[in-house]
C-alpha cells in the first residue's frame, strides 16, 4: 500500500511538473514569438528610415544637378542672347556709318 501511494504520489507530481513544464515552454515559446515580431519591426523600421535617407540624398543630388544644367543653360542663352544682340547693334552702326559716309 506504501508502494503504490508513493507511485501515485510521484505520478501526481510529474502531472504537475508536465503541467508547469508545458506552461512555462509555451509561455517562452510566446515571449520568443513577441520578441522576434518586435525586432523584425524595429529592423523593419530602420531600413525604411535609412531607405528614405537615401531617396532624400540622391532627390538633393538629382536637383542640385538639374538646377546646375538649368542654369547652365540660361547662361548659354544669355550669352548667345548678348552675342546676337551685339552682332545687330554692330550690323546696324556699320550700316549707319556707310549711309554717313556716302552722304559725306
């Protein structure tokens, strides 16, 4: 009779203990779980902050390049708007002093 109530008695005991052991496994099991969710969105969160740095970065490098063509460009136009406008004035003075000079 001792034999079988001290059986019964650890067969209590590792219900028990399986019962605590299966708890606290899923209990880890779960906190693993919530932790890795919550690295995945903390690196998550940081390559799309560094994604968006990057786009920021070359936005500025794209727009510094085309406000450095644009200006380029409307100092070629300018120039050549000068350089025609010279040529005119020039054409038109020469004209004027042939007619002065004919009249002379």
């Amino acid at each position: 009779a001792l034999v079988a109530a001290v059986t019964l008695q650890a067969a209590a005991r590792t219900k028990v203990a399986r019962k605590r052991f299966l708890l606290q496994k899923m209990s880890a099991i779960l906190l693993q779980s919530r932790i890795r969710t919550w690295l995945a969105i903390a690196r998550r969160k940081l390559a799309m902050r560094a994604l968006v740095r990057l786009q920021t970065v070359g936005r500025t490098f794209l727009s510094k390049r085309q406000l450095k063509l644009s200006r380029l460009s409307a100092v070629v136009i300018q120039s050549l708007h000068r350089g025609h406008k010279a040529k005119r004035n020039f054409r038109l003075q020469k004209n004027s002093s042939i007619v002065l000079q004919k009249t002379w």
